[in-house]
C-alpha cells in the first residue's frame, strides 16, 4: 500500500466553477502516484527476483525481515495521512503557515520512532528475526539484513514525511523525480551487491539492505536540495519547534487514530506471515512471490484511491461539500473499473511467474493457488482502501476506520489464520485462502458508512494562529 496523498501545484487556484474537470485532475494526479509505486513495487520484484538466483533461504528471510519495513512504513503513512488530512485542505484554503507547524508535528514524532526501529535493528536483530520463525539460516540471513537496515529507518523516516507534505501542497512531480532516482538506483545496487559487480564483495541478501540505505541516503540529500529551492515548504528542522496547541490537538485527533489503524492494520498483515513462516519456509517463499505481483496489480487502484483522497481534500477544504460528494462517486467508480484490471494483470502474470520461479515443486504449488486467489482479492483491498485511506480520511474521518480495521483483522482475520493452521492443522492453502478474506468481510460496514455521508467535513479553521496567540500562547513563525 504505498504514497497516498499528492495534488497539482495549481489546483488551490482553480476556479469551483470547474466542475466537470474531475476525469482530466485525477489523471494528473494518478499518473505520477502510479509511476512512483510503480517503481515501489519495482525494487520489491528486483529483491526477490535477484534472490531467486541466491537461493530460498535468502528470498524466506528478507521477506519475513521486510515484514518490520512494512510494518514503519504504515506508521510514516499513518503519520503522512495525519498531516496530510490536514495540509490538502489548508492548501486549498490557502493558509501556508498552519501546513508549516504541521510539518513539524509530523517529523517530531516520525524521528522518535525511527530511533527506536533502528535501535532493535542494530543491536537485536536475531530476537526480532525470532518472532517470525524458529529456522536458524533464516534468523542469521535475516538479522544480518535488520542490522544494514538500521540505517535506512533514520534516513526514511525524514523523507516519508517531507514527501507526503510535498505531495499535498501540489509538488508532485518533484516527489516523483526523487523516487525514480532512488528506486532507480535501489535496483542498481541490488544487482551490485547481491552478484558482485565491478569489483563489489558478493553479499547477498546483506546487499540489499546495503542498496536500500545508500539509495535512501541519497534520496534525503535530494530532499534537502529541493528544500534550497522550494519557495513555500523547506524540509527545516526549525519546523519541529513551531507551536500551536489548536493545530497540535488537531493533528493528533486526526492522525492518532489513522496511524493506530495503519499500525494495527500493518502488524495484522504481519501476522499473516507469522502464521505462513511457522507453516514452513516454502510457505513463505511462495508468498514473498506473490506479495511482488500483488503490488504490480494494486499498483493502479491503489493510486487511483490516492489521487482521489486528495482531491476530495482540496474540494473539502474549499467548503464545497457537494462537489465532493459527486467525486467521491466518481472515485468510486473508477476504483471498480481498475480493482478489475488489477486482478486481471496477476491472472496474465501467473504463468511467466510459474515459469521463471526457481522454487521447491511444495512452494511452487502454493505459488500457484495463491496467485489465482489474489485475482479476485484486490478488488476488495481495493474498495476498501479507496474509502478508509481516501474518501474517509480526506474529510478527516480517521476513526471510523481504526475501528473496522481493528475489528476486521484482530478479532476475525488472525485468530481464524492461527486457529486454522495451529488447531485445525488445515493445509497452507486453505490458511491462505481463509485470510484472504478479511477484505470482503467489512464490505457492508465500509459501504454504508460512505453511503451516510458522515465523512464530509471540513476540518480547517479559521485564523489558527491569531487564535492562538491571543489565548497567550506561542505560535512560532
């Protein structure tokens, strides 16, 4: 799941009379987002196909360590969702300074965590290795590319948020710019030091961790660069001392609850390769697989519920909740056209991945089955993710999905997944099948909350700063 909220640099200042132009701005905005997770999704591929030629063991074990990755990356989107619920309608207000102390809020506590992941990575890595399987190559492979990645957590947590409040004020393209050269160069070092190339040492599965914190070192250099030339938001650490008790209480009212779905979502997700890992390592083989071709067909969908969010956002914080009610429908429907697509690319995938996989004949059945599940599994990850993570939040409606989401995955999806495989002893495609069905189950609630028109707000106030400074408090310039 990956990039959710960007808008066009001129959008604050089009005229709301322009109403029919909805089809030519969410073009704008989706193909960048597309491209970049595109390349997201790329680098993943390229681990794993890499790897392929490595061995099992390497694919098994940075997948189950990547499981820590993706579990930060969905508290940075919880974070980034937070200050962009805020920043995409103060934008389209036109008020800067609030978008500022946003920032700030966010990168405060995006550091403190990124601290404490790189932390355990560096000095604990074999214990956090041991929560995903008992297998000792893959805790050592796996700890050894927890300890490189330490780095990558402090670099990546500054860049999730300057990017996300980049891509709110209209800096798309720029956002863009920066991920193609640091996916692009990802995959480069991959290749480098997974096999050895020009002289480097051949590391393996270490390699990629190496790639990914030099391409994400060079990535914040490339940050602080277009921070020397961006005319309204630098990435200034200054920012993180700006005060504002309304704004701050709202940031957390809002974000709180997006970032504790998005944590428990993601640990929920990671549960799922708990179960799979103990299941035996062609389990997990199969599924790091399937989890590269899942994202190429979420890919489209998935940008298309980004743009979306913050489009609505924008039309939310200009005060015209009809026009956003409209998109929205539009947004919906466009998500069930591409959730299609998406699952017709996997089933157009499936033979080539069958073909090119060097993988136990076990790990290849699974392979199999699991891809041909997953057809029909995004759409619902689709529907879902267009409303919870887009409709939803941009009228700042965090809370609702917190509750379905925790719900949904801890009191239904996880206890069936380790009630199947640990109790009823049912065969690894069954488990599969059985947690592929999480997104199907809120359905209702999900799309009856849209159809209440709850989610339309507009969460802007009015004159923050003079607001703040008259109830004697100090709000930073």
């Amino acid at each position: 799941m990956l990039s959710l909220y960007a808008k066009t640099e001129d959008f604050s200042m089009q005229s709301t009379a322009a109403k029919d132009n909805f089809y030519q701005k969410i073009l704008k905005l989706v193909v960048p987002i597309v491209i970049q997770n595109l390349l997201s999704a790329a680098v993943s591929s390229a681990d794993v196909v890499m790897l392929n030629y490595v061995g099992q063991s390497s694919i098994s074990a940075v997948s189950l360590a990547a499981n820590y990755a993706n579990v930060l990356f969905m508290i940075y989107y919880g974070l980034g969702t937070g200050a962009s619920m805020l920043s995409a309608q103060y934008w389209g207000k036109g008020d800067l300074q609030p978008i500022r102390a946003i920032q700030g809020i966010a990168m405060r506590f995006s550091l403190v965590i990124s601290f404490g992941f790189s932390g355990f990575a560096f000095f604990a890595p074999e214990l956090m290795m041991k929560l995903f399987t008992n297998e000792a190559e893959l805790i050592r492979i796996g700890a050894g590319y927890l300890r490189v990645m330490a780095v990558t957590y402090l670099c990546w947590g500054i860049i999730e948020v300057y990017l996300a409040i980049l891509r709110s004020i209209g800096r798309v393209t720029v956002c863009m710019v920066l991920n193609v050269m640091a996916f692009s160069l990802n995959i480069f070092l991959n290749a480098v030091f997974i096999f050895g190339l020009f002289g480097a040492p051949q590391l393996g599965a270490t390699g990629v961790a190496i790639a990914t914190a030099l391409s994400r070192i060079i990535e914040l250099a490339g940050c602080i660069v277009v921070s020397v030339f961006s005319k309204d938001i630098k990435l200034k650490f200054g920012y993180m001392f700006l005060r504002n008790k309304l704004l701050f209480q709202d940031f957390v009212r809002l974000s709180l609850p997006a970032l504790c779905n998005d944590i428990a979502w993601s640990v929920a997700f990671s549960m799922y390769s708990v179960i799979l890992g103990h299941m035996g390592s062609d389990a997990v083989a199969a599924n790091s697989l399937v989890v590269v071709v899942r994202n190429f067909g979420t890919v489209l969908c998935f940008g298309t519920a980004s743009a979306g969010g913050v489009l609505l956002g924008n039309v939310m914080g200009e005060g015209d909740m009809e026009r956003a009610k409209e998109y929205a429908s539009k947004l919906m429907k466009l998500t069930i056209i591409t959730g299609a697509i998406g699952g017709v690319l996997v089933l157009l995938a499936t033979p080539f991945v069958l073909h090119f996989a060097k993988l136990s004949e076990t790990a290849m059945h699974y392979l199999k089955y699991m891809l041909l599940i997953n057809t029909y599994y995004i759409m619902g990850a689709a529907i879902n993710t267009t409303l919870i993570a887009g409709v939803f939040r941009a009228g700042g409606d965090s809370r609702f999905g917190l509750i379905c989401d925790v719900i949904d995955m801890w009191g239904y999806a996880v206890p069936l997944g380790f009630l199947a495989a640990f109790v009823c002893k049912l065969p690894v495609l069954w488990v599969y099948f059985l947690l592929c069905t999480d997104e199907f189950v809120k359905w209702p609630w999900v799309i009856r909350h849209y159809r209440s028109g709850k989610w339309l707000k507009n969460i802007t106030r009015e004159d923050l700063f003079a607001q703040e400074n008259a109830g004697g408090s100090s709000a930073g310039t």
